[in-house]
C-alpha cells in the first residue's frame, strides 16, 4: 500500500499501463482513499483495512467510497463509544466482525451500558479514561464482569462512598488502579481506606477529625 500510493503522489507514469491493482499489505483509510480514487483500474483493488478507531470512524461519517473495497478491518486504537458507534453503522459486516478495546469516560460506558448500546457489544476490553465514582465503577464492572472483559480504572469519589464500598466488600474495586478521594477524611475511613489493599494504601488525603 504504501509503495502504490507513494507512485501516485509522485504521478508515477507506470501506472497508466496496470491493467490491475493488488496490495499486498493492510492499508490504512487514506492509502485506501488513494488508490481507490486514482482510476478506474485502481478502483477495484481490494485490500485489508487497519488504521485507528479515529480515522475509521471519519471515513465512514464521510461516506468515503474506498471503505467498499476493504475485505476486513482492523481497529488498531481504543475507540470511544462515539467512534465504535460510527464504525459500526457502516455496514452489517463491519457491525458483526469488527473488534475494538473500547476506552472512554465513566459517564460515557455508564451511559452506553445503561442504553445498551451497540457500541458495547463488539469491545473485547474497557478502560476507563480519567476517572470513576464508586456508582459509576459499579454499572462498568458489573457489564465486563458479566461479559468476562478485562477493565481497570483509577477511582475517584468521597471517603464515605470508598469507605462504603469497601466494608460492603464492593467487586468492583478489584479493578481499581488508583483510589482518589474528595474532601476530607475522619480517621476511621482513613483507616479503613489505607488497610484495604496495596493500592489503596498509597492514597493520599486531607484529614479531618475531632
């Protein structure tokens, strides 16, 4: 692929004379749109698809017409919710063989998960991108604990509901890689959170107490 498009950014006089374009590696969407746009002849090629979750999604909002060309596709980022969305609703294919570690912001997978989107259904892994309260933490876990998707996710909430949800033993916090708390802290949820685990005992806090 890269070589081909290479020739026609350079308006290569070789390939007027190709009766027939094969690529010979994966190809991201714009050498795709290169060589599907070049002529009639490059038209037809076909080749495998792999570029990120971003440009696929824009390609496809742009209804590129190199997208019809590709064989198979392969995400090669996390995509957001908003970015599976787009790729998926190219076509009933695309929506039922493409795969995806999907990474976005807790009100996002909460909101998704809550909506069952459709977006959800092809992640092979979530993250979480900047942090999760303790509810939040809870709808997300429960999703890819059900499903079996690996998940992790810094924890970002008051000491009473990390306090809470550690003496209810809450499942989600397994997944937890870094515990952040808001406001102060008494004694006892200091306590409570430092013994917990070996990650949340390097949480740092403002104490406040009688």
């Amino acid at each position: 692929a890269a070589n081909l498009t290479a020739a026609i950014a350079a308006h290569d006089a070789a390939l007027a004379n190709a009766t027939v374009f094969t690529v010979t590696t994966t190809t991201t969407v714009a050498q795709a749109h290169a060589i599907h746009g070049y002529n009639a002849v490059s038209a037809l090629a076909t080749y495998a698809l792999s570029d990120t979750a971003a440009n696929l999604a824009a390609a496809v909002t742009a209804n590129d017409p190199a997208l019809a060309k590709s064989t198979s596709e392969v995400v090669t980022s996390a995509a957001t919710i908003a970015q599976a969305s787009a790729i998926l609703s190219y076509n009933a294919t695309w929506a039922s063989t493409i795969v995806y570690a999907l990474a976005d912001t807790a009100a996002n997978l909460s909101a998704a998960i809550s909506a069952n989107s459709a977006a959800l259904n092809n992640a092979i892994s979530l993250a979480v991108t900047g942090s999760a309260s303790v509810a939040e933490g809870d709808t997300i876990h429960s999703y890819a604990a059900f499903w079996g998707l690996p998940l992790a996710f810094t924890l970002t909430d008051t000491a009473a509901n990390i306090a809470a949800a550690i003496s209810s033993a809450d499942p989600a916090l397994a997944d937890v890689t870094s515990f952040v708390i808001t406001g102060n802290v008494t004694v006892a949820q200091a306590n409570t959170i430092l013994g917990f685990n070996a990650v949340s005992s390097h949480a740092t806090y403002a104490l406040l107490d009688t």
